[in-house]
C-alpha cells in the first residue's frame, strides 16, 4: 500500500492530559514502528478548550492533531486507536458508545480520531471521513490549520483554513 497522510485528533480532560496526551502519542508511534507502517508523525501545538455542553466544573480539555504519514488501512488504523485509547485507561461502555454517536460529550482520559485520510471519503458502521463534525470543531480546526492550512476538506469544497474563519469562536480554543 502506498504511504499517505492520515490525520487524527488526540484529546484529554481526566488525570494527567498531558502525560497522557504523550502516552498516547508515545504507544500509537511504537506499534505503527512495530508494523512498519510509519514514515512520519507530526505535532500540532496543544490547545485547551473549557468542556460545553458538559455539566459545570467538568475539567477542560487539551487536544492536538497528528499528521500520520503511514500505509496502514484506515480501518486497521482504527482498531489500533482503540487500543492505544483503551491502554491509557479510557474506558467505553454502552452509554459512551451511544453519546459517541450523538451530540452528548463525555471526560476521558484519552481520545483518538480519524478526522481525514487524504482525499478519501468513505462512511461504514464504525468510521465516516472526513470525520462528520470535523468543520463544526474549532478545538480541531486549529490545531489542525497549524499543521495544513491550505488543505482541502473532502466533500466540503473548502480548506482548513476556510472552515476554521466560519467555524463559531465559542469555545474559546486557547494556545496551552
């Protein structure tokens, strides 16, 4: 398979976000170097964002964005984004499954998605990219922009960039 540029949202508003950000980080790049299905991984800068829509004193959460250069399917990719969370203590159950397909938000400790895979549009049980909220989610969109800006969101006929201007201002996405 042909190595391209997979890019992937990583979370956390429970216990150390920091530490856990980088285990995160840490176990995904080993098992891809296990694989041999890694040529590179970059870092956006870390955000914090306060958690709305959540109930008050919720702690805020840090996110980031990897730019995955890899030739591992996407859904292979997927199942192991599951495992890393699930090392790092993230535990799902059916009402996390349930929000996770809603609008409701949830702490976690770690979370890891798939917001694009190239010009790849595909939508299956388990996985849609572009991830569906992808435009609506400033605390993505900007780390994102940091890292391609003038990237072009399959299906939406507009850049990072272009989506992070329209995207509302609320909540505040702070550089940490």
């Amino acid at each position: 398979m042909v190595f391209r540029t997979i890019y992937i949202s990583v979370g956390s508003n429970l216990g150390d976000r920091v530490a856990l950000l980088k285990e995160g980080i840490s176990l995904l790049e080993k098992e891809l170097v296990e694989l041999k299905a890694i040529k590179s991984l970059t870092e956006s800068p870390i955000y914090e964002t306060e958690a709305w829509g959540m109930s008050e004193g919720t702690p805020a959460f840090l996110n980031l964005v990897l730019a995955l250069e890899t030739d591992l399917k996407v859904e292979k990719l997927l199942s192991l984004l599951l495992d890393v969370e699930k090392e790092c203590g993230r535990k799902r159950d059916k009402i996390q499954s349930l929000a996770r397909q809603s609008d409701s938000y949830a702490s976690r400790t770690l979370d890891l998605d798939i917001l694009l895979d190239g010009n790849v549009l595909m939508k299956t049980n388990n996985l849609t990219v572009p991830h569906p909220k992808l435009t609506q989610r400033r605390f993505v969109l900007q780390p994102l922009a940091d890292l391609d800006a003038k990237m072009t969101i399959p299906g939406e006929n507009c850049t990072v960039g272009e989506a992070l201007t329209a995207c509302p201002l609320q909540p505040e996405v702070r550089l940490k």
